[in-house]
C-alpha cells in the first residue's frame, strides 16, 4: 500500500500518531513496537539548540522522531543492526518530512566508533536490551529477542561505544532496570562518563520501580543530582498527569 509519494506501507505493518507535530511512525506489531521506556528517554534527554544527536539501538526509530519534536537539535541520527527495523525507520523519517533533520544508519553498536568519527556527538541515546544472555530465548534470531535480551551487544559496548563518540562534555541518556544499576554506574565510571542525573520510575507509587533513567557527562566533575520519583499510573489504566504530559496528550 503506498501511504505518500513512493512511501509503502508492508504487510502487517501500521501507522501510529505520536501526538508530536503531527508526526506518525511506521511500526510492526509482529515483530517490536516502541514501549513506553523509549518515551520517557525522550521525555528525560535533553538537546541543546544545535547539537548533533546519535541514538544507539534505534529500532524503528521512534526516540530520533521524538526528539525532532521536542528539541532543537540540529540533526539526528539513528543506528540499528536489523535492517528490517531500519527500513521502516527510514520510511517514517519520509512520512514526516524528516530527510533533512534525520539519518537512520544500518550498524552495529559494537562498531559505532568505527562508522562515525570519534568524539562527533554533543548527545548520544540508548533504549538498550535490559537482559543479561539468552535465558529462556526460543529464537534468539527474534527481533523482538534481540531488542529485549543482550544476543547483539552488551550493556559495556553500548557504554564503551558512547564514550568514543561523545565529545568532550557531551551527555549520554539511557534507560535501563533498576536492577543493573551498580553494574551501570561502574561502567559509566570505568569509561569517564560520569553521572549526573538519574530518576526512577515507578509503575504505581506503592510498587517499586521497574525502570531508571540515567544522565553521565563525558569528562564531567563527580556530583550526580537524583530527581523525584517518576509514577507511571494513578490508578490502573490511568496515567499520572506527567505521563499524559510525555505522551502530548
């Protein structure tokens, strides 16, 4: 089905608003649909006005289009190893009109540092796989396997990757489980990205938090800034007024 131009809509796939500047996204429900930790990344990552932008990991592409959205950076650029995920992410950077603010790159994150120039980005993004190994995995080949569990990459590539990319006071964002975190906060240390903000996210305020957000600045001083608790829900299928505020509602 072609939706605009020579823009093709494949089988099975759909077109999802994103109540951001009219922007839509191209996602398959069979394989991996973005989730709501890759919004509250956008919503936590910060871009000054003409800052170059990499997000490691970027599926269909969703936290590029977001924050094309909501900052003023000057470019974007997203890296994904599944060439199926990044063909739907460049055709979404189509549908929007995005050619010239976006690139999607086909890649690696092991192998980041060597499809781009060293210390080339003011900000870099990551929605990483959150699971240690293939426990459990019935296909491991599975693109929604490989977007959840570390069969591509680990959490030390995404980390290492990073720090050779990030210029000289540049801001990495990630968000993870709570439960990796003095595994993240020693890597983030280990590569001279040292932290500086972090926030936990808690399904409902009487749960404990099931994901965290986390800021490291490349070569910056040691003091890290913990923010208020961020609460998902209200009540069960009613989000907390900040959540609303995230997703344009």
């Amino acid at each position: 089905m072609i939706i605009k131009g020579n823009i093709v809509l494949k089988e099975n796939e759909r077109i999802d608003d994103l109540q951001r500047n009219g922007y839509q996204i191209i996602q398959n429900p069979d394989k991996f649909c973005f989730g709501m930790d890759a919004v509250l990344l956008s919503g936590f990552a910060r871009a000054k006005a003409g800052s170059r932008v990499l997000d490691m990991g970027t599926g269909t592409g969703i936290i590029p289009i977001l924050l094309a959205a909501k900052t003023e950076a000057s470019y974007l650029t997203g890296l994904e190893i599944q060439e199926e995920s990044a063909d739907m992410a460049r055709r979404s950077v189509a549908l929007n009109g995005l050619e010239k603010k976006i690139a999607i790159v086909t890649g690696d994150i092991k192998e980041a540092g060597n499809l781009f120039d060293a210390a080339s980005f003011d900000v870099i993004t990551c929605n990483p796989p959150y699971m240690i190994g293939q426990h459990g995995l019935v296909n491991p080949g599975d693109a929604k396997a490989i977007a959840r569990h570390e069969i591509l990459c680990t959490l030390e590539d995404v980390i290492g990757q990073a720090a050779k990319l990030l210029k000289p006071g540049g801001n990495f964002f990630m968000v993870h489980r709570p439960f990796r975190l003095a595994e993240i906060i020693t890597l983030l240390c280990q590569y001279k990205l040292e932290p500086k903000r972090m926030q936990m996210v808690y399904p409902f305020v009487d749960k404990e938090p099931n994901m965290v957000l986390i800021e490291a600045n490349r070569g910056g001083r040691p003091r890290m800034k913990v923010e208020k608790p961020l609460i998902i829900y209200r009540e069960p299928g009613v989000y907390m007024p900040e959540i609303y505020d995230l997703y344009g509602y």
